[in-house]
C-alpha cells in the first residue's frame, strides 16, 4: 500500500466523519426544537411531492414546487433566524477539548452534597434562585456580563446570593467545575410553547439556556418553593429532593467514566 492511497483513505474516513457530525448537530436540534422538527418534516413532504409529481408528470405541481425549493432556503434564513442563530451559537461555545474541569468522584459528592443544602433551604424559605452548572459548553459569554466571585462552592454563599435584598438575587449563579464563577447572570429566555405560561422568567430563562448549552440549570421557585431541573431543552418541574440529587450526581457524572464502571461490574459479576 502506497503512501497516496494511505493519504486517501485518511481523507475519505474524515470526511465521512464530518458529514456524520454535522448530520448529528443537525439531529440533536431537530429533537430539541419543536419549530425546527416541524420544519424537517416539511422538508420531507415537499421532497415526497416532487418526486411523485415528477413521476407522473404533474407539470403545475411540479412547476410550484420548483419555486418552493428554489426561494426556500431564503425564507428558512428569515423565518428560523433565531433558531439558527441559535445554533450557531451553540456550535461556537462547544469546547472540543472537552469541559474545563473534570471532578473526582469525592469533589462531584461534596459539589452535590452543598448545593442541595442550598436548595433545601431555599425550597423551605421559597427564596427564587436559579443555579446554572456549566458542563462542555463554555458561559463564558454570560460569566462576562455577571458579577464575578471565583469562590469555592459552598452552601452558604449559594444561599446569600439569593437574599431577597441582595443585587445579583435576580439572576443566575454559574458554578464552573468546583468553583462559584459568577453570580447575577442573566440569559435568553426561551420561546418554547410546551412551557407552562404559568411559570415565570426564571424557568424561562433555565429552558432557554440548555436549548442552547449543555448547561444543567436548578430553579427554585419564589413562590411555591418548588424545585425544578432543566437540561437539553426539557424542564422537570416539581421534583422531590431526593430526585433532584439523583438526577444532579447521575448528569455530573462523566460518561466514558461510567461506561467503564459499568463494564468492570459486569465483569466482576461474571467473575463471581
């Protein structure tokens, strides 16, 4: 094998590769979105009817369809420009090297361990907060414009910077790795209809951050103390202490790490 044809394999893998990627960014958005999945599908019917039009020659069909797809995309651009704003966004604050801080096992405990104390006392004190914990996506975009504090996590700053008479209560916190980056944040709501019209600016605010980052997002209510999680887009309202440390502990934890655990159980139950 010559070193042309070796250089010419490599290429066709990375190229393949790319295609698969874009392919899964356009994916992960199209399941997140409502407005875009609908548009996917639009897409698809209007490929089905020229195909079928072409075939048995539909020269009126065929003839609008072919205005359709040649003016589309310009009006996909115009009509989605905050989706695909939206998504380039996200694509800009990935971090290809991975998060900026992995935690062991011990700091993940004590990271969980101090924000639920915050929590429980922010639940029973219905004290509004809204605790962002950035993962692979940087924040670095709202760390900027927010209140920097670089401390170590601890419960009771937490709780303090949800005072009602303190100035950064009304935004968010980021919690980078093991670290209280910022406090007083403030981020893009969301403009998704599947949230209740109930739920007010935080929880807006918590689903329109993780439509755009990986960020996991905990909100207190204000005015019912109840606890809620948003991730990928979704909100989990209402959750129990116990759900909300279960679910922090199982999306803080490293995946290639649990894959393996997962494997070396099996294999020592095989063993036994």
């Amino acid at each position: 094998m010559t070193l042309d044809s070796i250089l010419n394999i490599l290429s066709s893998v990375v190229d393949i590769a790319i295609i698969w990627v874009i392919f899964y960014f356009i994916l992960k958005k199209l399941r997140n979105n409502m407005k875009l999945g609908i548009l996917f599908k639009g897409l698809i019917i209007i490929l089905v009817v020229k195909v079928i039009s072409d075939w048995l020659g539909l020269l009126t069909t065929g003839l609008v369809l072919d205005y359709i797809i040649a003016w589309g995309p310009l009006a996909i651009i115009v009509i989605f420009q905050p989706e695909i704003r939206a998504a380039l966004e996200q694509l800009g604050r990935s971090n290809l090297l991975g998060s900026y801080k992995t935690l062991s096992f011990n700091q993940r405990e004590e990271l969980v361990y101090e924000i639920m104390e915050a929590v429980e006392y922010l639940k029973r004190n219905r004290m509004g907060s809204l605790i962002v914990i950035e993962r692979n996506d940087s924040l670095k975009d709202y760390i900027e414009k927010s209140t920097k504090l670089y401390a170590a996590v601890s419960s009771e700053l937490i709780i303090s910077a949800f005072f009602p008479n303190n100035p950064l209560h009304k935004g968010g916190l980021i919690i980078q790795g093991d670290q209280i980056i910022s406090a007083g944040a403030t981020f893009p709501v969301t403009q998704s209809e599947k949230i209740n019209k109930r739920l007010g600016a935080r929880h807006r605010a918590a689903v329109g951050v993780t439509e755009i980052t990986d960020a996991i997002v905990l909100i207190v209510s204000g005015d019912t103390g109840h606890v809620s999680l948003a991730i990928d887009g979704q909100l989990s309202y209402n959750l129990s202490l116990d759900d909300t440390k279960m679910r922090l502990i199982d999306e803080l934890r490293p995946k290639v790490t649990y894959i393996e655990d997962e494997l070396d159980e099996e294999g020592s139950d095989s063993n036994a």
